[in-house]
C-alpha cells in the first residue's frame, strides 16, 4: 500500500496531550515524536493505515509557526479540515464522543455513499470519518 502524499499538518497548545487523545480516541499510532523544551513537542508524526498527520506545540516562534493559528485564535473557525476513510465509522464515533469530542455532524448515512460523522478535537480541530472511500469509485 503506497503512502499519502498530501500529510496534514496541525499545532496544539497542548501538543503531548493532543498526541494521547488522537491515538487512544481516533486510533492514530505515534510514528515519530520530537520533544521541545519545557514539555513542548517540536515535530509528532502520527500514522493511521496509510495516512499520516504531523502537528507540534503551538507558540513556537519560527517563520512556519507564524503562518499559523489554533481554531480559538480565529473565532473556532476552520480553513481546511480533514477527512479520514475507515472501515467502521459508528465504533469511531461511539470513541469520540466517549473522549469528550464535539459531534458537529452526527453519524449518519450519506447520499453520495457510506456512513461518517464530524467532530471537534479537544482544541477544536474538525475532523471527518467515514466509510465512503472516494478511491474506491
């Protein structure tokens, strides 16, 4: 199975934490993590299947952490989200909403194929789930 080519990239206030909650809750696998000073996290790669996501700790002052900002710096408003193909998006809803996530859109069946749902991360981050795989078509 080839590898993503298109890897997110997101930043968290509390990085560490981020990084437990997006394994035990989404099922990601911690690839590689490179610890900061104080606590921060400098670079995490988080894999699930062939995908992967990488994020770090939010306030670091480099020329790439300017160009960003945490859902909260902006209102809690997005201008990309991600979305994930899995095999069953019900157990993954019934995770996220154990772990505290906001359901945004709840599950359901789409008209287009397959059944997903979307949530908020603990810092606010949009994610999507679902069973429809665009590949597949």
């Amino acid at each position: 199975m080839p590898h993503a080519s298109i890897i997110p990239c997101l930043r968290y206030r509390d990085a560490p934490g981020a990084i437990d909650w997006l394994c035990h809750t989404f099922g990601f696998t911690a690839h590689l993590v490179v610890p900061g000073h104080g606590g921060q996290i400098d670079h995490a790669q988080l894999t699930l299947g062939n995908g992967m996501v990488m994020l770090s700790s939010s306030g670091r002052d480099t020329v790439y952490g300017r160009l960003m900002r945490l859902p909260e710096e902006i209102g809690g408003y997005q201008t990309q989200t991600i979305y994930l193909v899995v095999p069953d998006a019900d157990a993954i809803f019934v995770r996220a909403k154990a772990a505290g996530a906001a359901i945004v859109i709840p599950i359901q069946d789409e008209d287009y194929g397959g059944r997903g749902f979307t949530c908020k991360d603990l810092e606010g981050h949009i994610w999507s789930f679902g069973t429809y795989d665009p590949w597949a078509e």
